[in-house]
C-alpha cells in the first residue's frame, strides 16, 4: 500500500524561526529599555522632586527652575535664553536636544549648591564661576550623562573622588581655584578631551593621568610644578600642553617621541636655559610661546621654521616702591587678566599661516 510523505520546504520554516527570533529580541530589547527607564533610583530622584515642587509656592518655584537653562536656540538672539517652568516639560527637551541642558551659577553671593540639583541628574553640563562655593556635593556621580564639568574662578579647595565616576565627562575646567591636588580616581574619566587646572597649588600630578588617553588640551599653568608631571609626557594624542607661569629649569630631552602630535607649546615665565633639540622634530608643532630673559640656547630650526610661530615675550614690570607697609596675612588670589589677554594675542595669530621671526618678538607689560 502507499503511504503519504509530508514535504516541507525548508526555507519556509527557516523564514518562520527567524521572524519569531527577531520579534523575541526586539521584546527584551524593549523590556530592557523599560528597566533602564524605571531604575528605582531615578524614579526616586523624579518623585522626590516632584513633591518638593508641590510644597512650593509659586513664586518659589519660579526661582527654582530658573536656575535651569538653556543655550539660545538657532532662531534666538544671542542673549536669549528659555527657562523650563515643568519637570515633564525638561525631561521631554531634554530627549529632544540632549547636548544643551545646562546648570548655570554666577555671582559671589553663593557659598554652596542649590538642594534641588540634586535631583537634576539628567543635566549635561554645570557651568559655574566666580562664586565662594568650597567644595562640590557628595552626589556628584549622579550624574552619569555630565559631559562638561566647568568650574573657574570659585574656592574649590578639593576635587572630591567621585569625578572619577562620570564616565561621559569630556571636559573638566577648575581653573582658578584653590587645589593642592587632583584625585587619581580621575584616570577613570577615559573619555576626557579637555583638562584645565591653571591657577590653583599644584606640584604634581597622579600617575594614574597617564591613561587619558583621549586627552587634547592640558592646561596646567600657573601652578608649581618644577618639571612636567610624567602623566602628561604619556598623553600621546596631547595637540596643546600649557606650562607657562611655573618653575620648570629644563625639558625632557624625549618629548618629540613621547608627544608626536603636539601643536602648540606654552612656556613663558619659567626658568629656562635653553630648549632641546628635540623640539625641533616634533612635525606637527606650529606654535612655541617662550620668555626671553633667561634663554641662552635656542634650536636655530626652532625660531626659523616658517611653519611655526615662534613668540617670545619679554616683560617689563614696573618699579616697585621701598616702602613696605604691614598688611594683614591673606590668602592668594590669582589673576587670570594677563593669561586672558595672551590668549587673545594669540587667537589673532592662528588665521596667519606664517608669522616672520622679526614680527615674532612681542613685549608685554605685567603686574602680577
């Protein structure tokens, strides 16, 4: 007798597995999704909020939200800015425009955080400057999507560790401050670009810096360092390193093979003799800024190569009187005018392609 022999085809049932595979993925996709956004913590942070807001009188809670604001939109003037008066109304522009969610405190009227902020995690950026803020809060690794940490001009005393756990930061200012020293807990920031620590007591910098290795922009001038820190001879993507206002007595005689891609090198008001030769073999370098007095030996490439700015500056500080008068013991302030105004100079000289010796040579008058 015959018996009947079901035929399948093959691609079929393979077309049928393969739909049910990727609706299975595209479930816990979503199902992930829905954890990430319901962490018991950010649910925590949101009520908590919320519930403040709602014990606020109106007034108030206009004063708190302005605290949030925004860069000016395309269309906006320059001096424009929106403030947010709606929790929802922040969390759905801040999904729309992730990059221009900005923390803003300005003024010396403030001597410490505002507690709202804390509950703000989902902000990108904490811009603020020349108030008497000590120190930064506890719950700073909260804010796990902070790209910009810009923090000049205040009385920071201390960075505390956990800098170390914000994992987006791409840039980190504490310039003008009061730091004796920077955590290693900051070698974790892999993804720094942009590091400036000019103005405060710093000797030395952790070892564990060497693995910034992303980092393009080290600014560390006007501090104490007697030669520069091993960390930054490490930053092999490093294009501009600041040393100015120091105490270094030489350089490296290696740094061509340890810093390859270094464009622009501050050195001004130090303690130099001389410059290596291995300056000169560093191809990428297209600006050298320097101070006369002490310089005895300078590479001939170095200050003839059309191809790099060679600018040395020559201060003249004014005669100070001999009578002393007793002042009661401060603390020191620095003032960030003369580099402000160096950096001016020098962002007029970046759209010359070449600059001749003889126009190099610039005199600037300093009272520090």
């Amino acid at each position: 007798r015959s018996v009947d022999v079901p035929v399948y085809d093959l691609s079929l049932v393979r077309g049928v597995w393969e739909g049910r595979v990727k609706r299975h993925s595209q479930k816990e996709k979503e199902e992930q999704e829905r954890r990430e956004r319901s962490r018991p913590g950010q649910v925590r942070d949101q009520w908590q909020y919320r519930i403040y807001c709602k014990s606020l009188g109106s007034n108030e809670r206009n004063l708190l939200h302005q605290h949030l604001q925004r860069s000016a939109l395309p269309h906006a003037s320059a001096g424009e800015t929106q403030v947010l008066t709606d929790h929802q109304q922040v969390e759905d522009r801040a999904a729309e425009e992730p990059d221009r969610l900005v923390f803003q405190l300005d003024g010396d009227s403030w001597t410490d955080f505002p507690p709202e902020l804390q509950w703000m995690t989902y902000l990108r950026e904490w811009r603020i400057s020349r108030t008497r803020i000590r120190q930064l809060p506890d719950y700073l690794a909260r804010f796990a999507q902070l790209a910009v940490l810009h923090l000049p001009k205040n009385a920071i005393a201390e960075l505390p560790p956990e800098v170390g756990g914000l994992a987006a930061l791409k840039e980190l200012n504490v310039s003008y401050n009061r730091l004796c020293r920077v955590p290693a807990e900051l070698g974790s920031c892999g993804g720094l670009q942009r590091l400036e620590l000019s103005g405060n007591h710093l000797s030395q910098l952790p070892f564990q810096l060497s693995s910034l290795k992303q980092l393009v922009h080290l600014d560390i001038a006007e501090n104490r360092f007697a030669s520069i820190p091993i960390c930054a001879l490490r930053m092999s993507r490093l294009r501009l390193l600041d040393l100015s206002n120091n105490r270094l007595t030489d350089l490296p005689q290696d740094m061509d093979s340890r810093l390859e891609q270094l464009v622009t090198l501050f050195l001004h008001k130090n303690h130099l003799t001389y410059l290596p030769h291995c300056l000169t073999n560093i191809h990428t370098l297209r600006m050298v800024v320097v101070s006369g007095d002490p310089l005895a030996c300078i590479p001939t490439r170095l200050c003839s190569n059309p191809a790099i700015k060679f600018i040395r500056l020559y201060e003249n500080t004014r005669k100070k009187s001999n009578k002393r008068r007793w002042r009661e013991p401060r603390e020191e302030v620095k003032d960030s005018g003369e580099k402000e105004f160096l950096e001016t100079y020098i962002s007029s000289l970046k759209d010359r392609e070449t600059v001749p010796y003889a126009t190099t040579k610039v005199s600037i008058a300093c009272l520090l």
